[in-house]
C-alpha cells in the first residue's frame, strides 16, 4: 500500500486515520514508516486504561467517561481503544464492546477503536501502544484503553496508561483474592461499579482492607513512645497517592463525574510529583524491549530452516535435549544469529 | 509477520428486535478466523456507516428481518461511498424476498442470505471475495 500521507492524519482526517491504524495492527512496513513519522507528534495525550475482570462494566463505564469528556464547556477529543480476546484455536474474535457504547454514536470529537488481542496474554494486543500513539499523534487528548476481560496478571495497561483504573463489580471475591499480588496493585484509581448491586459494601471493604495492608500509606509508628516513621514513607514534601475507592453504576452515569474528576487529580498528582514523566520514560523503555525482543527473535529465525528447527523440537520431545539445551544449540555456532541458514 | 485478518462489522439496522441470526454469523465467522466486530441492534445507516470506517473493515453484514432492507440498505450504501469506503463488501441476511435479490445486487450488495442458509456458505463466499487480495 502506498505510505499514509501524515499530513491528514495530523489534520484529522478519519478515513486516513482508520486505515493508518490498520496498517500498524498488522505491522506492516508502511505502517512502521508513517509511525516514525508521526512519533514526535505523540507524548500530548492523557492515556487511561480500564481493566478489571469480565462483566464487571468496563464498557459501560468507558462509554459513560467519555459522554463526561465530551460534555461541558471544554469538551476534550477521545479515542477509544478497546481490546477483545482472540480465539487461540482459530484466531479469530468478535469484537462486543461498541454495544454499550452507542450513546457516542455520531460525535466527531470520538473515535472508537476495536482490536482483538492475537494472541498476547497481557491484556492488550501487540500494536495496543502503536495504535495509540497514532491517536495521539492525530491529536486527541484523552485516549481510553479498555483491556481484555482481565483474571490477574494481565497487567500491560499499568505499563501504557498513565492512569490505571481497575474496575470490580460486587460478589467477585473476598478478602484473599484482594491482598494477592497482581491486578489490583496495578490500580491508580479503584471503581467499584454496578455499586446498585447488594455486597457493594464488601466489595468497598475488601478494598479498603487491601489498601492498608499494602500499601506504602504515610504511617506513624509508636516505639518507646518516640515517633518513628515507618519504611513505606517516601522523602518529605512528596505527597502519595493513595488510590480511591469509588462507586458508580454505569448503566445511568452514576459517580461518573466523580471519577472523572478523580482522573485529573491524578494526572495532576503525577505531574505535581515528577511521576509522569518517570512513567513516560519506563513505558517507552518497555516497549523498546519489547521490540528489540520480537526483531531479534524475528530476526534469528530467519537464519534457521524450519527443517533444523523441526528436528530440535523432534530431540526435546524424545527428551534428548532439554529446553535450555536446545537454546544453546540453536544460538551455537554456525547458526547464531548472524549467520543464514546452513543445511 | 504481517498479519492481515478478514475485518467484518455485524450490524441489525432497522427496528426488528431479534439478534439471534446475527449472533449466529458472527460466530461463525470468528470460528472461520475473521475479526468481527459485533454492534447489536436498532442501528441507522449512521451509526453503521460510522462504525465501519472507524474500525476499517473490508465487509459489512447486515441482518435485516423487517422487511424494510429495500429502505435501509441504500442509505448505508450511500454513506460508506462517501466516507470513501466503496470498497466495502456487503453482505444481507435475514427475509428478503426472491424478487428483491437481483434489486440488492443491482445496487451494489455482493451476497444475500435467506433463512436456513449454511455458514459454510457465508463464510466461503467473504473469503472467495477476498482471495487476490491475500
């Protein structure tokens, strides 16, 4: 296909944006090259991910988010991102979550966007990132990220978001599944939605109780009657975020403006405490990690015949080699990376 | 590798509340590997034309039991040429009469689906439509 031409991305120009973001979910060469073009554009954005498990309303909740944004005197420009999971028999997907968000329908200031995962089990697909810095590019100022139903360990989004809510709904477990380590310590800002359900008051509870357990929460020890301060405290004048719990139902807006508002003072927390700009730096450190991984392995594939790689897989199987005996081999000598393929 | 996957919206325009077809093909596509992008019901050719340029697909499936295909479907015919997509397939299922069928495809539409139609077919004509392309 022929490159984008990144002056009507710039400008706004929604087809030209549809496509481009086609081109860099299947990765192709145009679209990698019309990124590099668009990367000093990007780093405007305000990137939220919503993730929690599935069912609990994330859709809803994104659709109602950006009704706020959209709404008042200062009405901001918002993508939607939102990530299904990709059957790993077929690789195919369908894509539910425009259902609940019908009420955008019809706003150019909105753009919403399904991918399905293919294949990636962190929550997001592989071009989730590159997607959304051509949204960024393209100059809207809030870009929502909806995660894949999540369990526990899909925590990507903490990575791309700058603000990470996790969302519960009630009746989905008890105190236990709160202090275990994972998707809930990945949360900026707690949700506890369809809070018109009966046990919304567990569900805030167990929150709370995990919050106290675990987090580095400005506390001030007793001993020998001195004032001591515990591990957890950081330097002085640094203000911590504690993540707030909040309810909503999304199904009619309810607790949404809170939420919203609560979205801006953390960014403004993060900025206030140079946090943002550690976040920005970690994320784009990850995702050259992650890049540099797929090339190289990408890379050192092409230099094996897929007859060579067969018969390793053959020698594991007969247990003749073991998995680390089979790295070695592979990235030994005359096949190492550098070199073509040799028989 | 570049991957490029078959992108299919599913859409019910119209006013008929019954999705049950629709959920049908949808699932058999993404059995066949396709991306579907599934958007209920009670859609207007806005809300459909919008949604496929916004998630750029390469066919649009419409599920049409009220009868009224031969009012909805020019509309949304119109506005995907105009937002630059005519290179859209569709695709209708649902109770179209016989005599509409060769009307449809006159106006632009590539398949016609009635009630009892195998997915298999469905799923072996998007794919034949695509086949130079991949």
């Amino acid at each position: 296909m022929v490159k984008p031409n990144i002056g009507s991305i710039l400008s706004g120009e929604r087809i030209a944006l549809a496509r481009l973001l086609s081109e860099v979910e299947n990765n192709s060469v145009a679209g990698q090259a019309t990124l590099d073009e668009l990367f000093p554009h990007t780093g405007k954005a305000h990137l939220i991910g919503v993730t929690g498990a599935p069912g609990t309303g994330k859709s809803s909740l994104v659709n109602q988010m950006a009704l706020n944004y959209r709404a008042g005197k200062n009405p901001k420009q918002v993508a939607i991102v939102a990530v299904d999971p990709s059957s790993p028999f077929t690789g195919g997907a369908v894509l539910g979550d425009r259902v609940r968000m019908r009420d955008l329908a019809g706003d150019p200031g909105v753009f919403i966007r399904s991918m399905a995962s293919r294949g990636s089990l962190g929550g997001l697909a592989r071009a989730t990132a590159a997607m959304v810095q051509v949204f960024d590019a393209a100059g809207f100022e809030v870009i929502l990220i909806e995660t894949v139903g999540a369990g526990q360990t899909e925590v990507d989004i903490a990575r791309l978001a700058h603000t990470t809510l996790v969302v519960e709904s009630p009746g989905l477990g008890d105190e236990i599944q709160a202090i275990k380590a994972g998707i809930l310590e990945i949360a900026d800002i707690l949700v506890v939605n369809k809070a018109d359900l009966p046990g919304v008051e567990n569900t805030e509870r167990a929150l709370k109780g995990m919050l106290g357990l675990a987090h580095p929460v400005a506390k001030v020890f007793r001993h020998h009657g001195q004032d001591m301060v515990s591990a957890g405290r950081e330097p002085e004048g640094k203000a911590l975020w504690v993540p707030p719990i909040l309810r909503t139902i999304a199904t009619d807006g309810t607790g949404v403006a809170e939420l919203v508002a609560a979205i801006e003072q953390h960014a403004k927390h993060l900025h206030n405490s140079g946090e943002w700009g550690r976040r920005e730096r970690a994320r784009l450190e990850a995702e050259l990690e992650g890049l540099l991984t797929e090339t190289l392995v990408k890379r050192f594939r092409e230099g094996v015949t897929d007859i060579r790689y067969e018969k390793m897989v053959d020698r594991l199987v007969q247990r003749k080699v073991s998995p680390w005996g089979a790295v070695k081999a592979l990235l030994k000598g005359k096949n190492g990376f550098t070199a073509k393929a040799q028989d | 590798m570049p991957e490029r996957k078959i992108r299919v919206l599913v859409a019910k325009p119209g006013l008929d509340g019954h999705d049950r077809g629709a959920k049908v093909v949808a699932r058999a596509l993404r059995d066949a590997g396709m991306e579907v992008i599934y958007t209920g019901l009670r859609q207007t050719p806005e809300m459909i034309a919008e949604a496929a340029l916004q998630e750029d697909v390469d066919v649009v499936g419409l599920s049409i039991l009220s009868g009224a295909h031969m009012s909805l479907i020019p509309p949304i015919l119109k506005l995907l040429k105009a937002n630059g997509q005519e290179h859209v397939k569709i695709f209708v299922g649902g109770i179209v009469p016989d005599e509409d069928v060769p009307r449809l495809k006159e106006m632009g539409v590539t398949g016609v689906y009635g009630p009892g139609a195998p997915t298999e077919a469905i799923v072996n004509e998007i794919r034949a439509t695509f086949k130079p392309a991949r």
